[in-house]
C-alpha cells in the first residue's frame, strides 16, 4: 500500500485520485507518519460481492470439513429422498 502525507495529497489530490483509480490500489494517507485513514476504489457492490465470495468459501470449508469428519451423506441418497418426498419418479 503506497502512503503518502495528507499534505502531498493535499497538493495533487486529482492525480493522487487517478493514481488509485489506474492501480486500484490503496493509499494510506498519513499524518505524523500515522496512517489518518485509507482510501480505495471499491464500491459498496465490490465490498458485497467480496463478502459474498468469503462466506462461500467458509461455507465450503465447513462442508469438506464435515465430511472429513464422516458427517455428510451421500448425494444419491439425499436426491432420491428428496424425491421420494417430492414424489418425483
């Protein structure tokens, strides 16, 4: 993450701005050589779309984990009672 004083971006705030736009990367903006907060491209969609991929994945691990500990069923077996409980033939 590039970090810059709020000064310099202060200064050159349009070209600070194309610069996260072009790399999409963050910058830290600083004062006191403390980071005063970050800015970003993302949008609040991208944030979303974001979590919803990591609860995915969670979602999966926990279910490779339950069946590493023999918890799961087999497919055939949920299908056909599904269906049989569906009443599909």
């Amino acid at each position: 993450m590039q970090r810059i004083s709020l000064d310099a971006f202060r200064a050159d705030t349009e070209g600070a701005l194309r610069r996260i736009a072009e790399t999409g990367r963050p910058v830290s903006l600083q004062t006191d050589d403390v980071s005063a907060v970050v800015l970003a491209q993302a949008t609040f969609d991208d944030l979303l779309r974001r979590l919803d991929e990591a609860e995915a994945v969670a979602g999966i691990r926990r279910g490779l984990d339950q069946a590493d500990r023999g918890e799961g069923r087999d497919a055939r077996q949920v299908l056909a009672a599904i269906g049989r409980r569906l009443a599909v033939r």
